[in-house]
C-alpha cells in the first residue's frame, strides 16, 4: 500500500516561529480546494499521544519517531498531512522522512530569527527558559539544527501569513 500523492508538509522551527499558525491556515487553504487535510501539532500530541515523553534527546527522538509513524498513516488512508513540530535535530527529521517516505515528506523550515520568536513568546517559555526554569529548551539550552536543504524556508517575520501560505500551496501545486 502507498500513500500516492499524498504528503506530509513538515513544518520545524524554533517555538514562537509561527508553524501552527503557519499549518492551521494552510489547512484552510488546502480544504478551500477539496483536499482532505490533518494537522498534528506538537503540542496537542504531548497532552495525548506522546504526554509520556519529556524533552530529553531520546524522548524527542521518540516524539518525532511517534508523530511520523501516524503522518504516515494518514498520507496511506488518503489525507495530507501538515506537521508542525520544533523537531530540532536533523537526524530525528531524516528518520521522519525514512519513515513517511522520501518521496512523501516536504521539510519547510520556519526560519524566523531566535530574537524575534522570544519577543513573540507567546508562551512565556523563553523567559523560563533564560530564568533557568526550563532545562533543555531549544535554541537556549539545547540546540537547533536547521535544515541543510528544506524544500522551502519561510521566514515569518518578514513574510505576512498570506504570503507563507501562498508559498507553500504553490510548492505544493508543483509538485503535483
């Protein structure tokens, strides 16, 4: 069984880029021209699926390893997948591609600066993080490792949210 012309987008950044806000209107987008669509973000995942899971490197491995197992599933059944995960080790997003399948998984990085996604904070993490309440957390005190060669890099704090969206639906509509 494969899952023929049904992708995963995955979205990875630093928290606060912009890639759920960047994966919920996507959806939208893609739902606006009749394509059967999921979103699963990492957050929602680590309240259920993946709520056993801390942020050590063998647990994000894990989470990433999880979250790919069901983006798979759902490409097979019929659905484009748009994951939104910081996913901050390259090794953990090529086993994600092994797994979805090469030909299946679209890296987009979310490139938007450190400086900019702690002034958004819009969790209040990354003054945690730099109080030294929060142990491990990307781009503070554990790293990120972007993309070498993501199919498209969307920096959100230079392009509106249209535009992001627009970039993608058009890699999208070429690839098909």
């Amino acid at each position: 069984m494969t899952a023929g012309q049904h992708n995963t987008v995955w979205l990875t950044g630093l928290s606060g880029a912009g890639k759920t806000t960047v994966a919920l209107a996507l959806m939208q987008a893609l739902k606006a021209q009749g394509r059967a669509v999921a979103v699963l973000d990492g957050d929602q995942l680590r309240h259920g699926l993946n709520r056993d899971l801390g942020f050590t490197p063998e647990d994000r491995h894990e989470n990433i390893r999880r979250t790919a197992e069901v983006a798979r599933l759902m490409n097979v059944a019929g659905l484009t997948v748009i994951a939104a995960f910081i996913s901050p080790y390259r090794a953990d997003r090529a086993t994600a591609a092994a797994i979805i399948g090469a030909d299946h998984f679209i890296e987009v990085h979310v490139s938007t600066p450190l400086a900019v996604c702690e002034a958004r904070d819009p969790k209040g993490l990354y003054g945690k993080a730099r109080a030294g309440h929060l142990a491990q957390f990307t781009g503070i005190s554990a790293p990120y490792e972007a993309p070498l060669a993501a199919a498209l890099t969307l920096d959100t704090a230079t392009l509106a949210l249209e535009e992001s969206v627009e970039r993608l639906c058009r890699y999208l509509q070429q690839r098909l």
